[in-house]
C-alpha cells in the first residue's frame, strides 16, 4: 500500500473538530455501523470525521458522485448492510475501497466547494448521538498468538521448569478458532464466566465463577475479499484480503483456561465474551505506520519460504501504538480518567498480518468477507508494555 494525497498530515477538513482529532481527523476515515439513538432497527454504515458520523445512507442520497466513486458508495450505503453490515463492501476489493476512500477524502477537504461542504454537513450526525452494532455479520473468528514476548510470559508461569516457548512458536503463527457468536461491541456487559478450576496444590478441581478474569489487548484483522475451499493465499497478496483492522479485547479466565488446556486448546476460559471496537481503521489508511517485519538473528530459526518476502521483511510490521487503562466504578463516581497500566506498540509482534492470512489459508481454509482474525496479545519486551495482567 502506497502513501498517497490521503495521507498527507497536513490536509485539513471543514469538519473543524476533525482538525487535531486524536482519533478521527481526515487521514483515517474508519467504518462502522450505527444508528441514531431511540432508532435502533435503523442500521446505516457510516465513517467517523472528527466528533461527528458521516452517514453514507444519506450520502448517497445526495448523489454527488460518479463513476466508480459512486459505485463504491452504492455498495457500502445499500440495502443489504442494514442486514449483512459492511460484508458486501468488504468482499468489493481493493480498488472499491480506495476508490470510496479517496471521494470520501475529497468531500470533506478544507478545499471542498461550498455547496459540497453544505450537502455533506446534512449528512453528519454528532457521535454523542449514535449507538453502534457489531460491523460485519460476523461468522468466523480465529484467534492468533503472536507475540513472543506474550508467549515467553504466559510460558513461565505454565511451564516454570521448561522453555517458556513451545518448540513451533518461531516456526507458525499459532491460532485457534473462537466463538463468534460471542464477539460484542465494546461496551456490552456480561456475566462472570462459571467453570472449572484446578487450586494451587489441589488434586481435584473445583466448579466456580472466574477467580483470575484477565483481559488481552489485542487488534482484530478484518478479511474483505475471501479465498476458494482449497486455494491458499500466497504472502504476496495476503495483504489484499485484508480490509482494515480494528481494537480487540480477548477477555480470558485464566484459572478456567489454564486447568482445560490439557491436551487442546482453549474453549470455556475464552468463549465468554470478546469485545471489539465499532470501527474499523482500513489497511489504507494505516500505510503511514508500516515499519519492518521483527528482525530474527541468527541462529534464530527464519520463517520458511512460504511465509517469507523481501516486501514482508522491509514493510510488514505496524507501528500502532496502543494502551490499556482501568476505569473502576470509583474512577467513574469521582469523575476520574482510567488508570493506564500499560503501553505499548504492535510493531513488536512477531508475526506479520500478511504471515496470520497465509498461514490461515495455506490447508485450503476458505475466509470468507467479514472474518475476524485477532492478533493475540499485543506485549512489549519490558514489563509496562504487557497486553495482559
């Protein structure tokens, strides 16, 4: 992905709370689904400028575009998203994406005509008014295990006598498949998990709630356009069935997952609730923050030829700097922000975006538009920079 006029950082919108928005200026443009409060049923797909959702339902209303631009909009804004999410606009590929995002751009520049501006300003709804639902129909998640500094401290306190690193962790992205249909919107309640769990010392288990809930910061990788039953996608265009990526928490029961990980992998001590962010950040708009892949030394083992390129190597790491905070029921009386408790960079994991696609595929799995795949946790290699309690 090329940097382009989209990601020139000093283009302005006439949105003005868009102009030094820490998360929604100009440059970044994420999708979501969402609706005005009290209009539940009424699911739109909109994109995010500054304070403010830009309502492509509306937009395409107002008919200022053509061609492919117009196109590409017709997708994202048609009817079936009010069912499916923003499936159909995903599975359109790469030069539909490029093509909505550039005209998207284009409308909201400082540079506009005043009488696009006043089309568009018709079109916006204030964030404080919006609700959100999960972006996709969603039907398929895996959960990946990518960063070696995650797996060297997990490996210690599950395996204190032996090498914190399984024997095929510097060989494969390691993954297991999720439960979908508990992936939620961030902010969604739920309930303490119940299951079982061994106690220091004990020789039999006991059933109870979650004594040891964790959370696992994390970033979700969404699949635009899918693959056959039995056609692997090679690295070299693992990048484009990607559409974007989005925040991920993969909450855990630690005292539950650590006691039913004996043979197989986890399954209660997960499958309670994984939370995502509404909006999704295209691959496009992330081209600014490409950095190189983690470098492995020699004698390190170097990936096998199939999970290796030039591009890859110079390009395939993502530096998105990301932080967890707490916010207790004392913070939110008093008023008080959250307490950060880590910060960190996903240009530590040791496993590319492009390497978890291929490896996902290379058996003949068929991805399909709207998949999520989750990172694994996020952790740095100093103890403040831990995705994870």
């Amino acid at each position: 992905m090329k940097l382009n006029h989209t990601h020139d950082p000093a283009a302005r919108s006439w949105v003005a709370s868009a102009n030094g928005h820490a998360d929604f200026p100009i440059q970044n443009l994420p999708y979501a689904m969402f609706g005005k409060k009290g209009e539940y049923l009424h699911w739109r797909a909109g994109v995010a400028i500054g304070d403010q959702v830009l309502d492509l339902t509306a937009l395409h209303g107002q008919q200022l575009l053509s061609g492919l631009e117009a196109a590409a909009l017709e997708v994202a804004a048609g009817p079936s998203q009010k069912v499916l999410g923003l499936n159909a606009f995903m599975a359109s590929g790469p030069q539909t994406w490029t093509a909505l995002r550039h005209a998207l751009f284009a409308l909201l520049s400082a540079d506009a005509p005043a009488a696009t501006q006043a089309a568009v300003q018709a079109c916006l709804v204030p964030q404080a008014d919006a609700v959100y639902r999960l972006p996709v129909n969603l039907h398929n998640y895996t959960d990946f295990y990518t960063s070696i500094h995650h797996a060297r401290n997990v490996g210690r306190i599950a395996r204190p006598d032996a090498d914190p690193l399984t024997p095929n962790f510097q060989w494969l992205p390691i993954a297991y498949h999720g439960r979908a249909s508990s992936v939620v919107i961030s902010g969604t309640p739920f309930h303490r998990p119940m299951g079982q769990a061994l106690p220091p010392g004990a020789k039999a288990p006991v059933y109870g709630p979650c004594a040891r809930l964790d959370f696992e910061l994390e970033m979700g990788i969404y699949i635009g356009q899918g693959n056959d039953l039995g056609q692997p996608v090679p690295l070299e265009r693992a990048e484009d069935q990607i559409f974007g990526m989005c925040l991920l928490n993969d909450w855990s029961a630690r005292d539950h997952q650590f006691w039913e990980m004996a043979p197989l992998g986890p399954f209660l001590g997960k499958n309670f609730c994984t939370s995502v962010s509404p909006w999704i950040v295209t691959l496009e708009a992330l081209a600014p923050f490409r950095v190189p892949a983690v470098e492995r030394p020699a004698p390190e083992p170097q990936p096998l030829p199939y999970l290796d390129s030039e591009h890859n190597r110079t390009l395939g790491g993502l530096d998105v700097q990301l932080a967890v905070g707490i916010e207790s029921a004392q913070h939110r009386a008093q008023g008080l922000a959250a307490s950060e408790i880590s910060r960190t960079s996903f240009r530590h994991q040791y496993w590319t975006v492009a390497q978890m696609v291929t490896q996902h595929t290379v058996g003949g799995c068929n991805l399909q538009s709207g998949d999520l795949l989750g990172t694994g946790t996020i952790s740095g290699p100093t103890p403040d920079q831990s995705g994870a309690i």
